[in-house]
C-alpha cells in the first residue's frame, strides 16, 4: 500500500468545499493515478473516521495569459469524500 501521507495533498478550502461541509463531504486535492478505493483508506487512516463514499474529479489544466506571456495552470485531481453522520474534521476549522 502507497503512504497515505503521499496519496492526499492538500484538503481544498473553497466557497463551494465550505458548504459541502455542512453535509459532511469534505474536498481533498489527490495525487494523480490514485483509485477511490486508496483515497478511502487513506483519510481513514489519517484522520481516523469511517469514509461512506468517495468522488474523484479530474480538473483539465487552463491557459492563462499575463500580457503578452502565456502558461497553464496545472491539472489536479480531486477528491470529494462522504463521512458517516456525526463525524467531523478539523482541517477545515479556522
């Protein structure tokens, strides 16, 4: 098995990812080519609650242009997990 420390990057703090912590899902930015199935043990394994579901989302890169410069931004992949009724974390507590 993968660390999981290497398997999860960043927990993804966001208008959108802050309301969905109210329904007790909660986005993580995931190393690419990692299936739901590590990304589940993974947090269970980290932060110690039971996972209900995972949902992987591949973002596409973007140009960007910075005036006459052009670039992309990188490609990520994320990941929205479901925790059982009850269950918090508190990575997302300011």
């Amino acid at each position: 098995m993968k660390n999981p420390y290497d398997i999860i990057i960043r927990p993804l703090i966001t208008e959108k990812a802050t309301k969905l912590v109210d329904e007790g899902k909660y986005t993580f930015e995931v190393k690419a080519g990692v299936n739901k199935i590590e990304v589940k043990k993974a947090i269970e394994e980290v932060f110690k609650v039971d996972v209900v579901s995972v949902n992987i989302i591949n973002v596409r890169k973007k140009e960007r242009r910075v005036g006459k410069y052009s670039g992309y931004r990188p490609a990520v992949r994320k990941a929205v997990v479901t925790l059982q009724k009850g269950q918090t974390l508190d990575v997302f507590e300011v």
